[in-house]
C-alpha cells in the first residue's frame, strides 16, 4: 500500500506509539508522543559500532514532526552519553547534548515517508529505505 494521497497530518496520527527498526547494524526503538516529543533506543549489533555507542549513548529524545511527507527529528537530548560531563565542584555540563543540538541546527535528520498503516513504517533515507513495525 503505497501512501501517496494520505497529509501529514494523518502520517502524524498513524505514528503515535512505539515504533522498531531493524538495519544492518543497529536495532532502533521509537515512541512517538503526542506531545510531538520521541524517545529512541538505538542498540548496535554490529560489533565495530559498539565504541560509538559507549561514547555517545544509545539514548536520544527531542521533537519530532512530519513536513512534505519528510519525518524529521531535531534532537535535544543524549542522556548517557559520556560527554555529558558532572564534575564534583562545577555544575553539570551536558556537551553532548549541546553538540546534538547543534548540529541538528543545520542537518537534522529527515526521512521521507513512503509506506505507513496501523502496523508497518517504510522510510527512505537517501536511497536506503527502512522498515518498521508497530509495538503494542
């Protein structure tokens, strides 16, 4: 079913939930809120990802939305990351989550939406496309 008439409105409401991606080298979970915040769990599977993962943290949060039938995620938080430092005498500082933001500022990321119903996702990046499955 190929979603070529359905607004991004109705992309929006059909998302609501939780989402998983299966890739070549990482799992991916998604909630969607309806705030129009997320929360996604990235688990690397393939074995040379796994020190990218232990720097940046496997935890990301921000605001999503749909524009032009493009999913699009502006990142705000990496809570275990261990660039967020806490030293004992200074307040906390959270430079990974400055750095997400940052770069989010001039590419964040986006997905066009190629296939979606109550059970299965289909998102393109680029010319690599992915698929995910409803969670209840």
């Amino acid at each position: 079913m190929n979603n070529i008439n359905i607004s991004d409105a109705e992309i929006e409401i059909l998302l609501f939930g939780k989402w998983r991606f299966n890739t070549d080298w990482e799992i991916v979970y998604v909630e969607f809120k309806k705030d129009m915040t997320y929360q996604q769990t990235r688990v690397q599977t393939f074995i040379l990802s796994k020190p990218m993962e232990i720097l940046t943290g496997n935890q990301y949060s921000g605001i999503w939305y749909v524009n032009e039938r493009r999913l699009c995620f502006n990142v705000k938080t990496v809570p275990k990351s261990v660039f967020n430092l806490s030293l004992p005498m200074l307040t906390k500082f959270n430079f990974a989550n400055t750095a997400a933001n940052l770069r989010d500022l001039f590419m964040p990321e986006k997905y066009q939406v190629v296939q979606i119903n109550n059970s299965k996702f289909v998102i393109m990046d680029k010319d690599k496309s992915f698929v995910g499955t409803k969670i209840n």
